[in-house]
C-alpha cells in the first residue's frame, strides 16, 4: 500500500504514535491531531483518505467531530474508543463513522481495517456489472462517477454505504442476508456486527426514502435481511 495519508486523532500521545509506527511500516503517511478541532484544521491543509478518531477527546469530541467531517467529506473513519457498550457503538455509526474499535485493540486488527477501508474507499467499482448505471425508478447508480441520484436529486453517501447500495442495486429482488452484506461489504468473518449493518442501512434509507419508515427501495424481509425492490 503506497500514498495514502491517514489521520489520527486521539488526545494520548502514546496512541497516535503507536498507531503511526504500525501505518508507517505499510508505507501509509501519518498526520496527528489531539482533538477534533485540531483534525479539522488538518483536513482543509492535508489530502486525507482515512480518519482514525478517538470518541472522548477535550475541547472537540470525536462524535462531533465527526459530525462537522460529513458534512463536507466522505472519506472512511474508523471510531476509537475506552467503551464497549452498543450504545457508543451505534452513536458513532450514526453519526457517521465506517468502523469502530474498542480500546485495547490489537494494533494489527487496527492495520487490517485501515487497509480495508482504503481499499473501498479507493475501489468503489468492485462488484461487476454489465452496466455504469443501475436504476431503480427514480433512484440511480453510477458506477463511474460513483454517484447516486433521487429524482434527478444529489444524494451523500459515505463509501461504506455506497458499497451496500450498490451491492443491492446489482441484485434487485434478491434478499441478502445481514451476515451475507456484511461480509460482502467489509470483506472479513461476520462476527456480531448485525448493529453495525442496521445502522448503515438506516442511514441510506434516510438519504434515499421520502419515508424512511415506509420505505420505497431498501426493504426488510423480516428474519432474513433486506433487499431493494424491483
């Protein structure tokens, strides 16, 4: 892996330069922030493909931070915190986030999923398909720009959640199971992450859905998995 630049974000030194010895070593640039506010600066001086973020930070939480991130970029950030409830996990999701690690984490699962998000983020077009554009009615896929359309109306997907759009897209009418998407779309073992794909996919639904409740494209078939309609 060659020029990519990741940003850590944590307010222990010891962290960050743990973490930039290991991306160093995959040949990844490393810049360093203590909080959320310091990040941003980065972000409008620096060409970031990746945020690593820790949750409890002073001054800028990284919640927030993240907040503030999406609404300009959507370049993949891995969430770091002390806390292992699914509360934390899904508050970060929600806001945003691709991935999320529980301290103390092994450095090298930290690596592998670096890797794998600058993988999806750099290689949206994975899935083949016979077509550049996917439609559904009034939802469309471009394959090429990477693009998704509602009524001729823009719509802002993080790489994460195109890659689940666009798995569904290719296989109208087919039910994927949670496990299925999730391994498709992360490309590592199912292991408890049903939180992790829900959270997602209600995210796309309230970025594609006039009523995310009553949904149009992205079904549920309850015990199964979801789908998009035909």
């Amino acid at each position: 892996m060659t020029n990519y630049n990741v940003l850590v974000v944590d307010d222990e030194r010891e962290i960050r330069d743990a973490i930039e010895i290991y991306l160093q070593n995959e040949s990844i640039t490393v810049y360093k922030a203590k909080d959320g506010l310091e990040a941003l600066d980065v972000l409008t001086e620096q060409d970031i493909h990746l945020i690593i973020l820790d949750i409890m930070m002073p001054r800028m939480d990284g919640i927030t931070a993240t907040f503030k991130i999406r609404q300009e970029k959507n370049i993949p950030i891995i969430m770091l915190s002390a806390k292992s409830e699914d509360t934390d996990k899904i508050l970060g999701l929600n806001v945003g986030a691709d991935d999320y690690v529980t301290k103390p984490f092994h450095p090298l699962e930290l690596v592998a999923r670096v890797k794998s998000q600058l993988r999806r983020y750099t290689n949206l077009g994975n899935y083949k398909s016979t077509e550049d554009e996917i439609q559904v009615r009034g939802l469309t896929l471009n394959k090429t720009t990477k693009t998704v359309t509602v009524d001729d109306n823009d719509v802002r997907l993080t790489a994460t959640e195109y890659k689940i759009l666009e798995l569904l897209m290719e296989n109208k009418g087919r039910v994927f199971s949670i496990e299925e998407i999730y391994e498709r779309v992360w490309k590592e073992p199912y292991l408890n992450a049903e939180n992790t794909v829900a959270v997602h996919v209600r995210r796309i639904r309230e970025k594609i859905e006039i009523n995310p409740k009553e949904p149009k494209y992205l079904k549920v078939v309850w015990g199964i998995g979801y789908k998009i309609e035909k």
